[in-house]
C-alpha cells in the first residue's frame, strides 16, 4: 500500500468528526483531511484528549499523535446544528484528499457522512459523494456498490427520483455499469470470474412484458450480449425473490436497478458494518453506510462500526492493486 489512507470527518455538525477521531487516534496509517480546531474540540466534548499533528503534506513522517491535514472551517461547529457557511468546507475536504490520491501520494480515501440538504441550501449543487469524486477525477460512469461481509449490491441508478429511473436505464449505461462491476470485482477483490445476478425493474421482472418491457427491450439484451462477451450473469431476476439466501450464496454481487431496491436488503443484512465501495474510479475510495446523525453528534455514543469496516475494506483493496 502505497502511502496512508485519508479519512475525511464529513458534516462537522454530525458524528463524523468524533467517529473520525476515536479512529484516527488508534490507526497510525491513517491521516484526517479535516480542521484541526473541529477535532481538538471533539476530543474535548467527548473527553478523549488527543495530540494533533498538523502535516505540511500528506507524505510526511511525522508521528507522535493524530495526524492530520489541515483545512479551515468558515464558522465553528455546533453539534446538530447544520450550518450552510462550513458546506465549502466539506468539499475542501474531499477535494484535497482526492487530489492527493490522484497523484499517488495517498493509497486511498475514506469518508464520513456528509449531509447532502445542507451543502444545497449553500447554493452548491450536490447529490452525493460518488457523483462530486466522479466529476473531480473526470471519470464518466462510476458505480456505487455497498459491501457486507460476502454480501454485495452495486447499484444502476443512485440519487434519482423514483420516476426519473426508467428512463435512466439505457442499452449503453446498463453495459458500462456491468464492465465497471466486472472489472473492479476482479482487479480489485480478486474474484476471478464473478457471478453478477441482474435485477429486473419491474415486479417479478415485468412479468414477460405485462408489467413493463424495460426487461424485454433493454436488461436482457444487455446481459445476453456481456454473456456473449464472456461475464458470468444471471438475470433479469425479480427483486422480490433475488435475494432469499439460498440464491444470494451463488453470487459474488447483485445489481440492483435503483437505490432502494437493492440497499434497504444489504442494510438488513449488515447495517452498522456494510461500507460504500465507488466502483470505476481511479483511486480506492470507501464509506460509511449511515448518515450524519445529528440528533447523537457530540454525545459519544456513535457507533464506529462501519468506519472501522471501511477503513479495512479501503485497506484491503489498496494493497491489491499496489
């Protein structure tokens, strides 16, 4: 693994800056991209004290404490209270530590929640850290896939309206999230030849056009022609019924149609250990699978299960491509 992995804390009102002290104070091989004033005051609220070490670089060899970038907040932070004036803030995060991976200075980033509302009530638009990383390392199509354990669901759609969905599922963007998924599942997890169950849009898959023909006329032809090409598939499957154990145990990932069709099943399985995976980028970047939790920030009582399993998820699939 080349160089340390980069965790940015997210909303500063959430319990991003505690979730990422606590983990940053006992993981040397991890750096914060964050304010170095948002941490020190975490550490007094929740009585963790901390020695702060501020980096000129990210490649420095400083040791002795928390290691941390630094980058200025607008205003201080008040514990659930969102504040529009820190959104740019948020962003300066991100950016900076993808900059870093970009230019192979970082193995990867990982990322606490940040709160999508807020940034737009700033004037910023945003609809989530998948799309701002993908547009900042100008990649076109990315997948956002989340992870529990052997559980796998990558997604054809993320932040959509439920009605805008249809019409996002084309020939051509249906394939591309296909070669990504394939690609990284064997470049990146070190799965030789994946088994991809492919999900219907519709209720029991369109029921042989009865219930819509998205199936006929887009999904099968896709997946009959990367059959063709040679990827494992099955599908389309109907939702209701992909995801019975017995059948999950047969693939090594599923790709759901839209958001919540695919994720309220892998959070069921795994919330509170399941990690966001972005998919096609060209750095390793993972994520919590909760959000900023406002009504708790401050208290102490966050659970760190998901940054932790993110952070050895990140770890894990940075030593395999180095």
């Amino acid at each position: 693994m080349n160089g340390p992995l980069l965790l940015t804390p997210g909303e500063p009102a959430g319990i991003g800056p505690e979730l990422a002290l606590r983990l940053a104070s006992e993981d040397p091989a991890v750096v914060l991209v964050a304010d170095p004033g948002l941490i020190a005051r975490t550490a007094r609220r929740i009585g963790r004290p901390v020695d702060i070490v501020e980096l000129g670089d990210v490649s420095s060899d400083a040791t002795g404490g928390l290691r941390c970038l630094p980058v200025a907040m607008a205003e201080p932070e008040q514990p659930g209270v969102l504040n529009p004036a820190n959104a740019a803030y948020v962003l300066d995060c991100l950016s900076l530590a993808m900059r870093e991976c970009l230019d192979g200075r970082a193995a990867g980033m990982v990322t606490a929640p940040v709160h999508k509302g807020v940034i737009n009530d700033a004037g910023i638009a945003f609809t989530g850290h998948t799309e701002f990383l993908a547009a900042g390392a100008g990649v076109e199509r990315v997948v956002m896939m989340l992870a529990a354990g052997a559980v796998r669901v990558a997604l054809a759609t993320t932040h959509l309206p439920l009605k805008d969905v249809p019409a996002a599922i084309t020939s051509e963007q249906l394939g591309t999230t296909l070669d990504i998924l394939h690609a990284d599942l064997v470049e990146r997890f070190g799965i030789d030849a994946p088994h991809i169950a492919v999900l219907g849009l519709n209720p029991h898959a369109g029921e042989d056009g009865h219930l819509g023909r998205e199936e006929i006329e887009t999904i099968n032809p896709v997946i009959e022609r990367k059959r063709v090409a040679g990827m494992h598939l099955s599908g389309p499957l109907p939702a209701d019924t992909a995801f019975v154990p017995s059948r999950m145990r047969q693939y090594d990932a599923v790709l759901a149609m839209y958001h919540d069709q695919g994720l309220p099943v892998l959070k069921h399985v795994g919330f509170g250990r399941a990690v966001n995976v972005t998919l096609g980028l060209p750095f390793v970047r993972t994520s919590v699978d909760h959000g900023t939790a406002l009504d708790i920030a401050g208290s102490g009582k966050a659970d760190g299960g998901s940054l932790t399993a993110a952070v050895a998820l990140a770890r894990q699939l940075a030593a395999r491509q180095s």
